[in-house]
C-alpha cells in the first residue's frame, strides 16, 4: 500500500483490521497476494513514483549510513592487527548486493505502510490505537527478523532527524519571551514559551512516513528547512501509537496478558530455545539472516525493537549477506552487544522467561 487513502476517509479501526487480516494473507500465502496484471494503470504509476521518488533515494542513504557503521564496528572490535587488515578487506565493499536490496525494500515499504495506517497524513482518522494493538495487527503478521528489519529503518530515521534537530534547534526555538501588563497593554515581561519541544518536533515528523523525510533530507537550506519541520507539528490530541511505542518491550509483552490477543506459537518456540539455520542469501530472500542468527545463538526468537541492542541495530545487522560476516570473530562481535547494554536481555528474562544464551 503506497497511499494512506487506499483506505478510504475516514480511516476507521475496523478498516485497518480488515486491511491487515488481508495483509497477513498475503504474507503466509503469497499467491494470494495481487499482482502487476491485477493492477490498475493508475494504482501503478503511484507505485512506481512512490518507489522513484522514496524508496530508492532512502534505500541508498541508508546503505551508505548503515554499511559505514557497521564497517566502522568491525574495525573497533578487539581483534588482533592482522585480523584488523582482513576485517576492513571485508567490509570495503560498500555496494549492496540485489538480496540485501531486497531485504532494505521490504524494509522500507513496511515502515511506510505502518504509517500509512497509523501516522498522521492525509484523509481523516476515526479511532486510535496504542502501540499493543498497533504491533498485534501489523508487526504481528511479520516474521521476527522481518518486523527487526523495520526498527532498523526506524533507528535510521530517528537518527537523522535527532542530527537535523540538534543542528537547527536554536533556530527552531525563537528567544524567550517576557510579558507585563502595563497601562491595559501587554508588554515583554515574563517568560513564555511560544513554541513546541524537540520532543515533538522529532515525534510529528516521524509520524508522517518517509514521504516527509525524503523531502526534508533534500531541503539544503536552513530557513526553508525550519518552515518545512513547523509544517509537521501535529495538533494536541489522541494519536495511535508510534512505530517506536509498537517495538517497544511493553507492547510487545502485553501479548501474553491480553485477553482478546490468542497466544502466538512462536513464543513456545523461543522459550524452547528451538534451534535455527541462517536462510541461504537467495533472491528473493526467504528466511532469517546470519546476523540474526549471530544475536540470538542460532535459537529462535520472537522478539525484536527495543529487546535488541541498539548499537546492533544502526549497522542494520538483520539486512546483510553471510559474505559481510566472514571474518574472524563476527558471531562474538555482535554476542558481546549483550555485554555492553545488558538491559534487552534482563527484559527477556522478566517478560518472556527465557535468556538469549
């Protein structure tokens, strides 16, 4: 889906449940899913703009971005001086092979699909629904490593816009401002803040999809840029659940205690420590990367987002070919994430009554 409006206005809980019911068919059989000859013309040429104009753009920056990190991670692992040379050989190329393309794509449109459904964008929204429900009807129908792939780009994103806030945030908060009543005239007098926190400039800009970004990432100038970001500040009130509330541990925890949510097999599987296979790097891809494998021990996981080292998350770890893993000491590289932000794991144990080793 690369319109929000596909869905008709307004944009009704009922309408989203049925859409990612029929969602969740399409991913389990993919036969069912619609193809180019079912397609209308018009429904076509939105796609391919949508996919020339944003996808591809944000599909090479976050390659560049993502590669150059975790380039930057092997070379910083404690490896010997020899290992060191081989490390950074491995690495050097920075070109992105068609099945790591893929992966970022699938990525890509499943961010922007989240936000298509519960962002604030075009057509009108009846109805909201916090981060449990916004993860049980959607991320709930991907595949662990599928619904890692999408916080990967979140982090992404995220990060860029942090970097543009920091950069323009004294230009985005004008002087205080004091007001005094003098002689029935308010006066400069008492301090008064007039516009929104970063905290919601970052959070309104997120919730309108990639569109929004692509189109801030090519403003070049400063005072173009500040009015384009006052643009996306999104008016008070309720608002569904953003993609980092849904990828967060409480969302993803409330599965097990909400009533009207049925179990999901796929925590048995992890609480049994089920053993798993790295997916060979065909095109399409068809199952879990070697980096995921790394992480959790080669056992399944049903967890993702905030359950994962986030340092693991801005090398896009979930994205890569097993070639980019073969040098000396990648399974310990990524393992010892666990070491240096131990919180993920303890929050496996509490709420899922398994460890990742």
């Amino acid at each position: 889906m690369s319109k929000p409006h596909d869905l008709g206005s307004p944009r009704t809980n009922e309408k989203i449940t049925e859409f990612t019911e029929t969602y969740g068919k399409w991913l389990s059989t993919p036969k069912s899913s619609p193809t180019l000859n079912s397609m209308d013309p018009e429904r076509l040429r939105s796609m391919a703009a949508f996919h020339l104009s944003v996808a591809e753009p944000l599909a090479h920056r976050y390659c560049k971005w993502a590669l150059g990190n975790l380039r930057e991670a092997v070379l910083d692992f404690k490896l010997g001086a020899t290992n060191r040379y081989s490390s950074a050989k491995a690495l050097d190329d920075m070109t992105p092979q068609k099945c790591e393309l893929i992966r970022v794509f699938r990525a890509i449109y499943r961010y922007e699909t989240y936000y298509n459904l519960f962002g604030c964008n075009e057509g009108k929204r009846e109805g909201v629904l916090r981060g449990e429900w916004t993860n049980y009807h959607y991320l709930f129908r991907l595949e662990p490593w599928e619904a890692e792939a999408v916080a990967c780009i979140h982090v992404f994103i995220h990060d860029e816009y942090e970097k543009m806030l920091n950069q323009l945030k004294d230009k985005l908060d004008p002087p205080d401002v004091r007001f005094q009543l003098q002689n029935g005239v308010y006066r400069y007098e008492d301090v008064f803040r007039l516009t929104a926190e970063v905290n919601d400039y970052a959070e309104s800009m997120i919730s309108r999809g990639l569109r929004t970004a692509v189109q801030l990432f090519a403003t070049q100038d400063d005072a173009e840029l500040v009015v384009k970001m006052r643009q996306c500040l999104r008016r008070s009130g309720d608002h569904d659940g953003l993609l980092e509330e849904a990828l967060g541990t409480l969302s993803q925890s409330n599965r097990l205690f909400e009533a009207d949510i049925p179990p999901d097999p796929r925590d048995e599987r992890a609480r049994n420590r089920e053993g798993m296979k790295a997916a060979p790097d065909t095109v399409p891809p068809t199952g879990p990367p070697l980096g995921w494998m790394h992480l959790w021990s080669r056992g399944y996981s049903n967890v993702y987002g905030e359950y994962v080292p986030r340092s693991l998350q801005t090398m896009g770890y979930v994205m890569w070919n097993t070639k980019r893993w073969k040098f000396k000491g990648a399974e310990e590289m990524v393992f010892e994430k666990w070491r240096f932000a131990p919180d993920p794991a303890q929050d496996i144990r509490r709420d899922f009554n398994w460890s990742p080793w």
